[in-house]
C-alpha cells in the first residue's frame, strides 16, 4: 500500500485531497494478524494512521459490499500453492476473479501470482478462467525475473485486468518477456538494481503503453482462450536456428520448472495423461 499512497499523493492538488486520500482511498485486507501488524505499522512510520486496513479473510468479504468502497485500482499477492481439488477456492485464479468481482466497473487490477496459475490446466482452473473472462478483461501477462522472491523458487509473473468488462473475443493481449530486468543477484543479499534496470523498466512501460515496437522475443500480441496458458512462452515462436548454449539454457529452465511445479504439488503437471493420475486430478 506504501508505493500506491505515495503514487497517489504525488497526484494530489491540494493538501485536503491528500487528507482524504490517506482516509478514504486506501483499503486492504490481510489474513495474518502479524503481517496485519507489521502492515499497520509500516503505514504510521510513512505518517499515515488513517487507512482502511482490515485483518480478515478477503475470500469471505462479499465483493458487492466491498465494491461500495469505490477502488479503481487493485494490487494483489494471494498466498501461492494453497489451492487443491479439494479446496478450489485457494487457488490463485480464485483471488483474482474475487479481486475483480469487488472492483469499480472498468477499474485496473494487477497481480503477482506463479506461472503455474497462469497455466491453469485442471478443469477447475479452467473454469475459473473461462468465468474471469466472462466478466473481465486480461490486459497480458509479463513474465517477471526467475530470482523476483529471491531463494523461494517461484517463477512470478504480473497479470493485468480491467474489471466488469467482459474480455471481447478479438481482443489483443500483450505478453511480454521481462526476465531480464536489469536486477542483479548477490549472495546473502537478494535482488539488487542493476546500471541498467531504470531503461529497461522504462522501456517495458513504453512497449506496455504502445509507445514503441518491440522484437516477439520480449512482446507478442496474440488474443487468448481459456484454456491457453497466459504466458509469453506459450505464445512465442522463435525460428532462429538454436545454438547449443540455447539448447542448455532451454534444458536447465525446464528443469528449474518442473522442480518449481513439483515444489508447489503440481506435479501432476508431468505425469502420464493418458489414462495416470493426471487425468484424475484434472478432473
């Protein structure tokens, strides 16, 4: 919420529309009462004690009340690997489509989830695509740096919507390659920004927004279905003749992948589909 407020209050006029940004134009819900904690208490050391935070479970608000809160813009991290066949509602495509449900008609949303929920190929996963499509918009997908939640092992990517408008069969989606974000990794230390992650951040924002063309390696436009994978990896074609350090690098990320999926219980993902396990979790 600190980046948005300070975002926001970049915008504001007066001093009393900053007011009432910090009182009335931020809310958020969060499930762990520490994290709740610490969440309140980052927002007061940034000289704000006004906003709307609640400890609760978001996936039982109702998100016609919620909606009454007026957000135009939502900026969600849902808890990752939680869904199972059992229990559906965890998945990751379940926040985004409850997100978008309580969102102003034409707002903004974006969320950073796993690659995995974007690939979405059980039947229930599906469905929750088919159904966000049905009443919102995918914008595109862009895939994040592999070391983003650096030493968890999670391959993120950034999903952008628009809320309440139903996704048109023609539209066009941008999918777009940003593993190289100019952050570098350091031992014991994480992420760090690079010389040259302010040009290339700016020139995503330029290729996102129209302002310049970009090579198919780092955007493809394509429209997309329910049951594609959200992923500029699924749309992309490359017919560049490989080298062998392209063969090693392609080998080494799916094995980075399929370790990643098998870490999140997807492994299934993997097996034999005709007639295995696959099809019965797929179920």
């Amino acid at each position: 919420m600190i980046p948005a407020m300070h975002r926001m209050l970049s915008m504001a006029d007066s001093e009393a529309q900053k007011k009432s940004i910090k009182k009335k134009q931020l809310h958020g819900f969060e499930l762990q009462s520490n994290m709740f904690a610490v969440a309140c208490a980052n927002m007061i050391l940034r000289r704000d004690g006004n906003s709307n935070l609640e400890c609760c479970d978001f996936l039982a608000k109702n998100p016609a009340q919620v909606q009454l809160k007026g957000a135009t813009v939502g900026l969600m991290n849902p808890p990752y690997s939680q869904g199972t066949k059992a229990d559906p509602e965890q998945y990751e495509l379940s926040f985004i489509e409850h997100l978008l449900d309580s969102l102003t008609v034409g707002a903004r949303a974006a969320v950073i989830v796993p690659q995995s929920s974007m690939t979405g190929k059980s039947k229930v996963e599906q469905a929750f695509k088919a159904s966000i499509m049905n009443h919102h918009t995918l914008e595109g997908v862009i895939t994040c740096n592999t070391e983003t939640f650096y030493g968890v092992g999670v391959n993120p990517v950034i999903a952008v919507f628009t809320a309440h408008e139903s996704h048109p069969k023609d539209k066009v989606c941008k999918f777009i390659d940003f593993r190289d974000d100019g952050y570098e990794t350091r031992a014991h230390v994480g992420l760090v920004e690079g010389d040259s992650a302010k040009d290339k951040r700016q020139h995503l924002l330029d290729v996102w927004f129209g302002r310049t063309e970009a090579p198919s390696k780092f955007c493809v436009e394509s429209t997309v279905q329910p049951d594609d994978e959200w992923l500029h990896s699924f749309y992309y074609f490359n017919d560049e003749i490989p080298t062998d350090a392209d063969f090693e690098k392609a080998i080494g990320d799916y094995l980075t992948f399929e370790f990643s999926m098998v870490m999140q219980n997807r492994e299934y993902l993997f097996e034999d589909t005709k007639g295995g396990k696959a099809d019965e979790e797929a179920e």
